[in-house]
C-alpha cells in the first residue's frame, strides 16, 4: 500500500508539472482557463478561484487542462461565444499560440530534470561500485549469448562496435544505439586481444547481464534470511566463503552449483572472519516451490556515493538530462524499427511501482527516478499520435503551412486512428506489466 501510495503522488507530481506548463503559457497568452484537473474521472474534490476551477479526480493515471474554446468547429459552431469571449478563446487563438500552449506540457517534463538532476548530484548519488569497475568477466552464464560468442570468465571489453569503453556503465550504454545491431566486442584475454561477435538477434535493451555477462562477485555475504540453515549454524553478514566441502569458492557465482551439488547433504562451510578461517557444519533445505537447495544468504552489494560541487553537479545533471532524452529517443526508434522487443515496453503499473520502490528509498534515488519518468512522459507526449500533444502539434504545423486547419473530418478519423493505436499501447503495456508481475 505505502508504495502504491508513494507511486500515485510521485506520478502526480509528474503530472502537475506537465500540466502547469499548458496552463501557464495558456494564461500568457490571454485564452481562459476552466478547468486544471490532476487525474481523469469524477471528480473527488476542488475549488474555483478566479476564473478557473482546480480538481482532483478518480483516476490518477493523467491530468488535463479545460481551455475556452477547445475542441469547437473551425467557426466555434459548437459553442456560441461573444466577441469578449472569442478574443480568449484557444481556437481563436493564432497558430503560433496555440502551439506553444500544446508544447508546453511535455517541454516542462523534459525541462524538469534539468531542475531535479543537478539537486541529486549536490545531495549525492548512490550508485553500484561495478558499474565504474572495469568491465571484466566474472560469470559467464552457460548457453547464453555471451557463451556462444566465446566470452570466459576474466575477459575485459576494452570496445564495443569501435566505441571505446572503460566501464560497465560505459558499455551498458553504448549497447542501447546497437540494440537490433550485430555487437563486436573488442576484449583482452592475458595477452591477447580478441573481437568476440553476439548476432543481431541476440541484442536487446537489458544491458550485458542479459547477454550473459556478469560482474565479478566476491564471495562475501551480504545478509542471511531468518530462519534458515546459514543463519542458524552462526555465520554473520561480512564473512567470505572459502570453501563448500571440497569445493574452493573463488566468487559469489561458484555458491549456486556448490550447493545444488550437496542435494541437502550436511557439509562443512569454511569461512574468513576477521583474519581468521572458521568451520561450520551447513545443511541445506529444500524450497519445493522453487525446487532450489538454499542455506540463506545473499551477496554483498558494494556500492558508491557520488558527491559533486554545486556548479560540478549543474554540468552533471545537464550531461545526465541530454544522456536519458537520447537513450529514450533511441529505444522508441530500435522499437518502431522493430529491433527492440515490444516486451520492453511498461504502463502505469511499472511506473507506480518503479516510483513507489524509490520513494522508500532516499532523496537523491527518488529526484533521479522522477527525473527519469519525466522524460519517457514528455517524449511519449511529442509522438505524433493524434490523441498526444505531438499529433494536436503536428495538426497545427498543417494548419501553419497550408493557411488552413485540416477538415474537422480528416481530424476525427485521425482522432479516432490515434485514440485506437494509444488502447492498444496501452493494452500491450498493462500485458507486460501483469506478465512482471505474475508470471516472473
């Protein structure tokens, strides 16, 4: 519940954000404002002050600003207004103007992180300590893409399709333009320099953990579940896994196999604690729901603060703001080209829970993720689809060329395509989100 909670109100942050930019410029520009909702539906509560009535609705899933004048005829047959009403009227409003007002909602959404980025990096950044690591091999999993390509464990990607890297994060990013692209990763093996090819088929968006590729690991225990063997023989968070039985443990990855491999057998656990090398005798129980031996333990997650000045994180946050609209720009490009899998795509649901996981976390994570949400918001906002703003916008370009709106007929069949292409987006996002959310 909290993070359904949290999820709503940071969404709805969001969502005024966007809205006030249509609002605002609205207001610049003299036409009259009726209504500012936060959410779709019936209304739940509001007041008017001045000219304009400002709710809160049901459904908190968008948001909408009711203009004089909107969504009449080409003459405003639709609605009957004097000549003081006409002159605040959006549809009598000149193209320019109108365009601007259209504009606004999603470039606030894009202009936001430029605000909530740079506060992050001041306030400080917690970031995984890998992902500035070299990208060296620690696991490589069997029979995924990387094995097939050649990948060993102790590698390290020194390039990728010729765009030199120097971390994880670095490589991680330069595999979104090369989603639906052969990749060719330039590597180093000891001695010896190779050029390892995964096929165009085998790329996607999820980073190089889903080709296969995983970091390197320390075999350190991070924390222990109540309850269960690890805990209960008297291992602590902290201590390194030297051996299971005969088995020499030299990364977190060699656990799994060594412990399946005991099928509930009692066996001795040799850890290092402090300097000093301890026994314990472990046996592992059963977890018939997901057919796995398990003693309790979970790896340890070394992390990083990243802490910048107050003009060194301005610089950061702008860099970081032109980085996530180029990495979403990309993705929607791979994905209309078919070479992104549509099962990237999430709804309202990943995004509750995505924004409701950070609001329980600290203020940096949660500026950073509404940063993130913002951009996917106003870009999705500026397709031309004509239900978005992006296809009003594309609407008033026509009008601005041709000295002449498009036929109130063309508009509703437009209206009608895009209100059909955006329920089956819709329909395609809450499939993937239900299918994240039962199915894995």
């Amino acid at each position: 519940m909290i993070t359904l909670l949290a999820g709503i109100l940071m969404l709805g942050v969001l969502v005024f954000v966007h809205e006030l930019g249509h609002f605002a410029v609205a207001k610049f520009v003299g036409v009259k404002v009726l209504r500012f909702s936060l959410g779709f539906g019936p209304k739940i509560i509001g007041r008017t002050w001045g000219e304009t009535e400002y709710q809160i609705s049901l459904i908190p899933l968008g948001g909408y600003v009711q203009m004089l004048g909107e969504g009449t005829g080409e003459d405003g047959e639709t609605i009957e207004l004097d000549l003081q009403e006409r002159q605040r009227s959006f549809a009598h409003k000149s193209v320019g103007r109108r365009m601007a007002i259209v504009a606004a909602g999603p470039l606030m959404n894009l202009l936001l992180p430029l605000f909530l980025l740079p506060w992050a990096y001041f306030i400080g950044v917690s970031i995984p300590a890998y992902l500035e690591e070299s990208p060296c091999v620690g696991y490589v999993i069997e029979g995924s893409a990387a094995s097939k390509a050649g990948f060993e464990v102790d590698d390290c990607i020194l390039a990728l399709n010729a765009y030199a890297v120097s971390s994880w994060n670095d490589t991680n990013i330069a595999l979104i333009p090369a989603a639906g692209d052969e990749l060719v990763f330039k590597a180093k093996r000891g001695d010896k320099t190779l050029y390892l090819k995964i096929d165009a088929a085998s790329n996607n968006l999820e980073g190089l953990q889903s080709l296969g590729i995983l970091p390197r690991q320390a075999p350190i225990i991070g924390s222990l579940s109540a309850g269960l063997p690890a805990q209960e023989a008297g291992l602590q968070q902290g201590d390194v896994i030297i051996s299971i039985g005969n088995e020499t443990i030299r990364s977190w990855y060699d656990l799994h196999y060594a412990i399946q491999s005991l099928s509930g057998t009692e066996t001795i656990f040799v850890i290092e604690r402090q300097g000093a090398r301890l026994s314990y005798t472990i046996k592992p129980k059963r977890d018939e729901h997901r057919d796995v031996w398990l003693v309790g333990i979970t790896p340890q997650h070394r992390s990083v603060q990243q802490e910048y000045t107050l003009f060194g994180s301005i610089q950061a946050g702008f860099e970081r703001t032109k980085e996530l609209i180029s990495l979403t720009v990309t993705f929607i490009r791979k994905m209309v080209s078919g070479n992104v899998a549509t099962d990237n795509i999430g709804g309202p649901i990943m995004v509750m829970q995505i924004a409701g996981q950070a609001a329980q976390t600290d203020l940096s994570t949660i500026l950073t993720v509404l940063a993130f949400i913002s951009i996917q918001l106003g870009i999705l906002n500026l397709l031309p689809v004509p239900v978005l703003d992006g296809g009003h916008l594309i609407f008033f370009l026509y009008e601005l060329i041709f000295r002449r709106p498009l036929s109130l007929r063309a508009r509703e069949i437009a209206q009608q395509v895009g209100l059909g292409l955006l329920l089956l987006l819709m329909l395609l996002a809450f499939y993937n989100d239900l299918s994240r959310l039962f199915l894995q």
